[in-house]
C-alpha cells in the first residue's frame, strides 16, 4: 500500500489527499495517516516542483566535473555545502572515480557560465582540475518505487 501511495504522490504531488484515497481504494482519513506516517520515517521528504530554467532566463545548462587536491571529509564535506549553495547550482554530487565532484548548474549565457566556473569554482583553494561540459538536452527519469 505504501508504495502504491509514495508512488501516486510522485506521479502527481498535487493530488489531494481525497482523489489520492479513491485512487487506492482507501479511507481518506487512512490516507492522511498513511501519508503523515511516511513523511514522519523521512520516506517523503517534500513535494517539489519541476522548474522550466530557459523560462527563468537560464537556458543554458552544463555539468561542471572537479577533482580536489585533497581529501580531508571535513574538506570535502564544505566544498559540497558551498557548492550546493551557490546561485546557478541546481544539484552538487560527490562521486566517486577521477573526479569527485559533478555540479550540475544553469546560466543565462555561455560567458555567465564561464564567469561562474571561474570566480566560483576553478579559482577555489583545494580545486586541482575543472572540466565543463554543455548540456544539449536534458532526458529526466521516472522514479519507479
């Protein structure tokens, strides 16, 4: 039941706790329950909405891959932090491999883009190798619970 739920919010996070009841077959006072009681166990952390940036003025996106001098967690903990907070940065992820960050960001042109990469990444203390590449198209998935 509970998959069935947390995938019903995924397909439509903006179904009313009724409509989402009927299509479960469930009361709706069961379906508020159920749903608090995922958002309690962090199963369900938010409902987000999905954000067109071309139509914010960012139309350009790139994928921004860094490779640090060091390794220290707590080093490598506030570079993923910063880089999360910064305007532009849609996501920040620390991987594993050659590199260990992937920042994925948006900007209004391809000279913002540089300017960002270069005043807020590559200039950084502790940045040893940046490499930009242009997003063409993006293909987003589905999540599947």
């Amino acid at each position: 039941m509970d998959r069935a739920l947390v995938q019903a919010l995924v397909d439509d996070g903006r179904i009313s706790n009724a409509a989402l009841a009927r299509r479960l077959g469930i009361a709706e006072s069961t379906c508020v329950g159920r749903v608090r009681a995922l958002r309690e166990r962090g199963v369900v952390t938010g409902i987000h909405a999905a954000v067109d940036h071309a139509h914010l003025g960012r139309p350009l996106q790139a994928v921004v891959a860094i490779r640090l001098a060091g390794h220290d967690r707590a080093q490598v903990e506030a570079f993923g932090d910063e880089m999360a907070s910064l305007p532009g940065v849609l996501a920040a992820f620390n991987i594993s491999g050659a590199d260990d960050f992937l920042v994925h960001v948006s900007a209004q042109s391809p000279d913002q883009l540089r300017d960002f990469v270069l005043d807020n990444i590559a200039s950084r203390p502790g940045v040893s190798h940046v490499q930009t590449s242009l997003v063409f198209r993006a293909h987003p998935g589905r999540v599947v619970v």
